[in-house]
C-alpha cells in the first residue's frame, strides 16, 4: 500500500503500552468493599479461575463478598487460606424451647475445605453437651458443667470445661453439622445459664467470657478459615519467577514467588512476582499491590 513505516507510529506505541497478555486483572476489580480479592479469586466474570468468584453483595452500607452462590462471608484472603464469617453458623438449645442446628456447607466440586489445623470446634453454657459431625462416620464433641456461677469467672478466657469446652475439627471437609443441647434441663443453673451455644472459630479468635453464656449469637464476633487449593485441572499455571507447592491439604497446589521476588505468583506480568528492588536503604518491589499477606492474624 506504500504507506510510510512511521505512519503507524502512535499505533504501535500503544500496543508496547499495554499489559503484556491477557492479564486476568485487568479491568477486574481487586478489592469489595475494603477487602482485597486477589486473583485466582475475582468478583466479574472471566476475572476468577473456575470455583473462586466472589459475590461483592451491596445491599448493605458497605459492600460485602461473599464466595459465589455461598452464605460464607470473606473477612480476609491470603495464599492457601481464607478467613470467613463464623458467626451465621452457631447451633443453639435453650431453655424456653429454641434450639436450632447449624451446618456448614462448601460446594461439593470447589476448591475449599474447612481448615482442620487452624480452626476448633467450641461449646459454650453450664449443661451443656455438644456435638460436631461431618454426615459421615466422624463425629466429635464435648460437655461442659458448671456448680455455680462464681465457678465460671476463669481468668484469661480459659476454655476449660466450666462453661467452655472444645473439641478438634476434622481435616479437609466440605460439610460439618454442630448440635448443641443440655443435660439436666439447666435445672441447677437457670439463674445464670438458660442457653448452650456451639460453632467453629479459628484458633486463638474466640476468648470466653461469662456474659457469653447469654444471648452469645446476637453479637458473636468470630471467623473460621477456610483451606483452599488451584485444582490440577483448573487450567492455571502459576506466573512467571513462580513455582509450585503442594498444598496442605493433599490435593491441588499452590504456587509461591521464588526467591527475591515478590507479588502474586498466580499472575504473569505487572502484577506477579516481580524483582525486589534496592532503593537506598529500602528494598520494595515495583507493584506493591496485591502481594499475599503472609499471616492473617
Ligand atoms: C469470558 O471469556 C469468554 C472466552 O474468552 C468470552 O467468550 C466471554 O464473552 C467472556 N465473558 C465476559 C463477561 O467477558
Ligand atoms: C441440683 O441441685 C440439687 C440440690 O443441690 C441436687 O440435689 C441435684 O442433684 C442437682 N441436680 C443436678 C442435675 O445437678
Ligand atoms: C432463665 O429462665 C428462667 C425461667 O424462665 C428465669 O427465671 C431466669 O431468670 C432465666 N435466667 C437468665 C439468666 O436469663
Ligand atoms: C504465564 O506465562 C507462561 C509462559 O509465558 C504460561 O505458560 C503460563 O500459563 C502463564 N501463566 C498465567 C497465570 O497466565
Ligand atoms: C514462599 O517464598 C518466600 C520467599 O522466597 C519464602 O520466604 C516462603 O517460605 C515460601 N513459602 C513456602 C510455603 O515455601
């Protein structure tokens, strides 16, 4: 056509100024209101890998993700873990009647279980026994009694069997049922106790008080965590400067920076590993956003 080489100039400019590839975080937003929601996670279509989209809910004042078609509320996300809202999920038995199970369930084909290392399962009251099972063949539990209500007043929130007891969480399950229920029909403890509570809460997320025994679930306050995993056949390899783990939990991997690098190692481009840099004293990386935090506490 004879036009001039340069003639196609500015086009080309442009070209070399957009992010190398297809780049899952473009144009995808990376946070839901205030938290961040790093890839392989994703609130629009196309922005997550299959199994991790987020739900950003903004019926409320301020927007809250959920995991897609779940009622499981994220609080935080970090590599390998994910840290959701506990309180919906507290069994109930009272002495005017109410009693109410709680189920926990994960979708079946996803990539989540409920963390069996980081979380406990916890009772609370003064005639109570109560019980955590999988549908399958673990089922766990514990009692707690207390003689009076002076007995309760432990120091520091020790979860001892005097008003508070707990039990392990079964590793890599998609689905816990709790049941809470009395003894003695709070007979001797009614004054003080009318209810048992049970529920599961991360490890360290959950400090027993006395007050507690009353009307706990109206302001509950707790997180679980969930364990998660890039399946083998979710067609997602980890970025560049990248390498693979196994994950914890047996199934899937996880992928990790190399060394000297840091970002998101699910991600090629601006936004994956990429070189730490010395400037001065102070060594950053040049897209500081989106790194992993390491340690949810
Ligand atoms: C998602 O990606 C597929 C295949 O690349 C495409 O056909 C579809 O239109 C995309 N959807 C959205 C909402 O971008
Ligand atoms: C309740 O207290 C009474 C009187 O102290 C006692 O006899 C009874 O065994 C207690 N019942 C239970 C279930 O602890
Ligand atoms: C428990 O219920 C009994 C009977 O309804 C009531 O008298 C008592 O005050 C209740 N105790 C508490 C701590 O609310
Ligand atoms: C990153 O790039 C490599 C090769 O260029 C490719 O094999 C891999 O699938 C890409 N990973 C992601 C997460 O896009
Ligand atoms: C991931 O990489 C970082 C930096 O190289 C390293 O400190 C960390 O221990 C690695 N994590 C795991 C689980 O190997």
């Amino acid at each position: 056509m004879g036009s001039h080489p340069l003639a196609n100039l500015p086009c080309l400019l442009f070209l070399l100024l957009l992010p190398s590839s297809s780049h899952p975080t473009h144009d995808c937003p990376q946070q839901c209101g205030g938290i961040d929601i790093p890839f392989p996670f994703g609130i629009r279509p196309n922005c997550s890998i299959p199994g991790f989209q987020v739900s950003c809910n903004h019926h409320s004042q301020t927007p809250l993700p959920y995991l897609a078609d779940t009622q499981l509320r994220i609080l935080s996300i970090s590599n390998g873990e994910l840290r959701v809202d506990s309180a919906p999920f507290i069994a109930t038995d009272c002495n005017d009647g109410r009693r109410a199970l709680a189920t926990i369930s994960l979708p079946l084909d996803g990539p989540f279980t409920i963390s069996g290392t980081s979380n406990r399962f916890v009772a609370i009251g003064c005639d109570t026994v109560a019980v955590v099972a999988d549908g399958g063949t673990f089922t766990s539990g514990c009692v707690s009694l207390c003689s009076t209500q002076e007995s309760v007043l432990s120091p520091g929130g020790a979860c001892s069997g005097v008003g508070c007891c707990e039990a392990a969480v079964p590793r890599g399950r998609r689905y816990l049922s709790m049941g809470a229920g009395n003894m003695f029909g709070y007979v001797n403890v009614s004054a003080f106790d009318n209810c048992s509570y049970s529920f599961v809460v991360e490890r360290g997320g959950y400090e027993f008080r006395e007050e507690d025994l009353r009307e706990f679930p109206g302001r509950a306050s707790i997180a679980m965590r969930l364990e998660w995993a890039v399946g083998d056949d979710g067609g997602v390899g980890c970025g560049e400067n990248a390498y693979r783990l196994s994950a914890v939990r047996g199934s899937g991997y996880l992928c990790n920076c190399s060394e000297g690098y840091a970002g998101n190692p699910y991600l090629n481009g601006s936004g994956g590993c990429q070189v730490w840099k010395v400037i001065g004293l102070m060594t950053v990386t040049s897209v500081p956003t989106l790194i992993f935090s390491t340690n949810l506490a």
